[in-house]
C-alpha cells in the first residue's frame, strides 16, 4: 500500500479487516413457476397410475400375503446367494484376467484376450444351458483326485455358478482393465525405485487406485446380475422368479406373484445401492475431492431447488 | 564413510542408451564419489531423466557399464558374461537407491504418515509401530511432523515434494537421485524443498539432482555436470563450470538459463 493512494478506500484500511461486516443480503429468491407446473403434472400422472393399478384386478391382499411367503423368500435369498457368489467369481476372475491381460507375457494375455473374446460373444442363456448339459459330451469328469458322474458335480447350482460368475468375469475384466490404466503410471515408477516388486506395487498401491474407478460399474453389474439371475430358472435352479412363477402357477395368482417378485428385486437393488455408496466413499479417501452427497442429502437439494436458484457450480445433479 | 574405499558410488563407463532407432544417451561417462552431491544440468531432452534412470535400473542400459557402490546395475558378471538379474535382485538393489521425481508421485490413497511406512513395512518387514516411530522422525526432519494424517491431495507441492523425501530416505538410501525435484512448482515454494536438500547434503548424503536451479548447484554441488545430446560434454567444481565454461555449448546453454 505505498505509492499512489488507492482512493477507492479509505486511507489505512487493509484489506479483511472489515470491522463491521455489511447487511446481509435479503432478496426474494427467483420463482421457477415452470417447474411447479412440471411437477404437478408429473405428480398428476403418477397419481393416476397409481389409482388405475390400485383398481386395477390385481388382489393387493394376496400381495402382501405372498410377500413374505416362505418358498418367495427363500427364492429371494436363493437370488441374492447366487448373485453375492457369481459376482465374488466375476470379480476375482475378472481381476485376474485383466493383469494376466495387461501383463508383458504373450501366453498369458491371449489366454485372457480368448476367454473374453468367448464369454462375451456367446448369450449368458446359451452358456448356462451348455454348463446344465455339460454330461452329455462328458459323462465323467476326473480331476484326478476327484472323479464323479458329471450329474452328480453339475447341480442346478453348479451351473448357475459358473454360468453366470465365468461369464462374469469376462465383463469384470474389461472394467478391470480400464481401472488399471486408469493409474498413473508414475505410481508403479516410485514404488519400484522404492524395491517393491510387481506383485506387491500392483496390490498395494495400484489395485486400490484402480478401485476407484472400478466400483461404480461393478455396482451396475452387480445390480445387473440380481435380475439376470433371473435366467437361472432354465438350469432349475429355484430362484426368486421361478419361485414367484410356481407359485403364482398354482394357485393361478400369477400376476399378484410378479408383483411380489417385482417387489423383492427392488428391494434387494435398493439395499444394494446403498451399500456401494458407502464402498466408493471408502475408496474415495485421499481423492482430495468433497464426498458425494449422501442419498438423503441430494433429496434435500432437489427439494429445496424448487425454492432457490440452483448453485453455480454446486454438485445438485 | 569415504575412508578406505577403492570404489566410487557411482561409476558410468560410455553408457548407450535407445528407445527404438534414437539413440538417447550416446555414451555418458560419469563417476560419483560418495558424499558428493553432484548436480547435473542440461537443456531438455538432453537425456538427463533417463540417465538418472538407467542409475536404478527403471530403464535398462544397451551398452556401456554401471556400477552403484561396486556393484554392477541389473546385471550380475561371472567371468565375462553378464546375467540378467531377477526381479527379485533388482528390487533388492533399488532398495539402497532412494529417488524423488518431479511430479512427487506420492501415494494419494495413503497418508503422509503411510507414505512413508509404506516400503519400509512392506520391503524390509519392519514391524508397524517401529515404522511409524521412523516416519514421524523424518516428516519431522523434512518440517512435516504436524501432517502425519494428511492425504497428498491436501498438500502443497512443496509439501508433497517433502513427503516424497522423506519416503525416500526411509528405506535408509546410500544413494539419492532428485529428478527436477522442484521444477513442477510455484516459485515460492521452491526454497523449502531446496533447504531440505541442502540439509541432506550437509549430513554427507551421496546425491545425484537434475536441476534448473544455478544457485542450488553453485552453492551447494560438489560437481556440475552439463549434458547434451546424450554425451556429458563437460563436468568440473560448479564455480569453474559456470564461471568460465569451456565449450560452447556450455556457454549458449548457460546464457540461456542464467
Ligand atoms: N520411454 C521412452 N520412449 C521413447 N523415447 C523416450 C522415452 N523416454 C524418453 N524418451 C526420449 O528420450 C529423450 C531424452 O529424454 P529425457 O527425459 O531423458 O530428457 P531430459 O534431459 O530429462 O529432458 P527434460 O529436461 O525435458 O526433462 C527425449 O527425446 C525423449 O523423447
Ligand atoms: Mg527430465
């Protein structure tokens, strides 16, 4: 502050050291009436499809009786078991293939580049039908300290497992695999120059990287997954659909039984989705950015957007 | 550390360096005693980096021989043959080789603390609580010692590029390499991670720094080397090299940056 004076404030006054700090601001925020006349129609038609279904012949008592109905939930647990279980598969697999992908060894990526070419080129269908067939091109399987009729070690189960895991993992490999490129490749130098080995540069200081990028489309797998496992009903498997299906069959309540089903499988996507929200804020740490909103913050913001002009860079979506 | 010893830190003999058909480094010859702090500079795509990482063995030399403390880079000798080294041996010798880059490549998913724990539990098998003890003392020595918790991302450069010697001393080096350590930062900040540098040196650290900054290597380099083209075309004490250089390509390089 030497030199010419500033005249646009007074003599001797620093800049912060504002004493008394001036009038908040008091305005009458911008009225958005486009989007309550949106919203009403929206709420309208909702409204209506709501009526139409709640009068709609579906019996909404042997709804909510079957919802809890033994064999429909143990057909939802069947689901999840078999979705937590191929997705375990995909995902170790997956992870496999794409370092043996990535890695310098010739052998080792087209063995990988082949298995991805074969599972993602054939439909999920056709595999699991192969997998439930498999005793009819072997009718015994010898992995030589274990021989059985190929019947007895492909169950319903067996082959659902591996129909939908080893198909899994072909798609698991790819997200993998961009993960891992998505790393910097200065983070493999230092931790060399530091004497760490490939084996441990990749687990310790790649894969959780990679994780960050890897997760929101596991997240859209796994969701992916609970509802194809629905196919698994042409292996006999008895998850929730088929289950719903039998059921419903029986008592000729088929319709109220996909409603029941309908219902589960949001259910378990809505459980779900809560929980890798709080697996990408783990893998978040370190990323230096803010925390996404949490799911019952983000509803608070679009409800108060209503009100408020939306914040110029904020992260309202 | 230097009594009795009949072989340098660091040896370069006619070092060949390729990436494809362009021939980066056209026989470097270097030595480095230890203790020294030897600073070498040069106009970019010199070769500066890539000498620097050929030293432990990131880049693999195509002619020529490299010893760090007696030993031969990447390679083991019996009688006149060379042998590859395994992975295993490699990483044994980078163990002994701490270095710092210029873009820090701190672990973001770790720490500061963790940083710096991270090669010594994981390389040497030091227990946990012995690890921490050691990283504390170092954040402390690189004035860090309040940023313990504090992820990368929430550092300054100056900071990260602290941090990042501090890990590199945890492993306990005899050697340190600086890659441009402070040329991907705002100018006020430049001084903290000299001093610190300064400080490495003053305690008898043998160190290898590419550099841009004159004064650093006027003050505190035992020896200026100044590379171009692949070849070091002249070396000598830093008073002698930029005061009086004796090549012209030194002189229009000099002119240039001074
Ligand atoms: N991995 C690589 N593949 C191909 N060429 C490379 C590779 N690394 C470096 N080079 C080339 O080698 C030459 C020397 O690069 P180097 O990074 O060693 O230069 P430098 O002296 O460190 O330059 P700067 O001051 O810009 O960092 C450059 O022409 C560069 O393009
Ligand atoms: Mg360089």
């Amino acid at each position: 502050m030497t030199g010419v004076p500033d005249l646009s404030k007074e003599p001797g006054r620093e800049p912060g050291d504002d004493q008394i700090p001036p009038e908040s601001i008091v305005a009458i925020p911008v009225r958005h009436y486009g989007r309550w006349v949106s919203a009403v129609a929206v709420c309208a038609l909702l409204a209506w499809l709501a009526w139409s279904f709640v009068n709609s012949d579906i019996h909404w008592d042997v709804v909510g009786e079957y919802l809890t109905y033994d064999r429909i939930t143990e057909g939802a647990a069947k689901t999840l078991w078999i979705t937590v279980l191929s997705m375990a598969i995909g995902l170790v697999l997956g992870l496999l293939l794409a370092v043996m992908r990535l890695s310098d060894n010739a052998v080792l990526s087209n063995v990988a580049w082949g298995y991805i070419w074969f599972f993602r080129g054939t439909p999920v269908l056709v595999q699991l039908v192969l997998w439930y067939n498999l005793s009819f091109i072997f009718d015994t399987m010898n992995f030589g300290f274990y021989k059985d009729e190929t019947n007895d070690i492909i169950t319903p189960f067996v082959a659902a497992l591996l129909g939908l895991g080893l198909n899994e993992a072909a798609y698991m490999a790819e997200i993998a695999r961009a993960g891992i490129l998505s790393v910097d490749p200065g983070q493999t130098e230092a931790a060399h120059a530091l004497g760490m080995n490939g084996a441990k540069t990749t687990r310790r200081i790649v894969l959780p990287q990679a994780m960050r990028v890897i997760i929101p489309p596991s997240g859209n797998e796994f969701i992916n997954m609970l509802k194809t496992s629905s196919l698994v009903s042409v292996v006999h498997y008895e998850e929730l659909f088929w289950a719903a299906d039998i059921v419903g069959s029986r008592n000729t309540r088929v319709m109220e039984l996909f409603v029941v089903a309908t219902v589960w499988y949001l259910l378990l996507t809505t459980v779900f989705s809560v929980g890798q929200y709080y697996l990408e804020r783990h893998y978040a740490k370190g990323s230096g950015r803010t925390q996404p909103p949490t799911p019952l913050q983000r509803l608070r913001a679009q409800l108060t957007s209503f009100r408020t002009k939306s914040q110029v860079g904020g992260t309202t979506v | 550390m230097s009594g009795g010893r009949e072989h340098p830190m660091v040896l370069a003999e006619r070092v060949h360096k390729a990436f494809g058909p362009v021939e980066v480094l056209r026989g470097i010859d270097l030595k480095v005693e230890a203790g020294e702090v030897s600073c070498v500079v040069g106009p970019s795509g010199s070769g500066k980096s890539t000498f620097l990482r050929c030293i432990n063995h990131l880049e693999k030399i195509n002619a020529g021989r490299l010893w760090v403390d007696g030993g031969l880079v990447g390679y083991r000798q019996k009688g006149d043959r060379l042998y590859e080294m395994k992975e295993r041996e490699v990483a044994e010798q980078r163990r002994d080789i701490g270095m710092v880059f210029q873009r820090f490549n701190l672990f973001p998913h770790m720490t500061a603390a963790e940083n710096v724990m991270e090669a010594p539990v994981q390389v040497k098998g030091i227990g946990k609580a012995a690890a921490r003890e050691r990283a504390e003392q170092l954040l402390r020595r690189v004035g860090l010692a309040d940023r313990m918790e504090t992820y990368p991302a929430q550092l300054s450069g100056g900071q990260q590029q602290r941090v990042a010697i501090a890990r590199a001393l945890a492993m306990d080096p005899k050697l340190m390499l600086f890659d441009e350590p402070t040329s991907a930062l705002d100018p006020e900040l430049v001084g903290e991670v000299l001093d610190v540098m300064r400080g490495l040196a003053a305690d008898g650290m043998t160190m290898i720094v590419v550099t841009h900054e004159m004064g650093f290597a006027r003050e505190v380099g035992d020896s200026l080397v100044f590379m171009d083209d692949g070849v070091v075309v002249e070396s000598g004490r830093p008073r002698d090299v930029l005061n009086d250089p004796q090549h012209a390509r030194t002189r229009a390089f000099l002119s240039k940056v001074l």
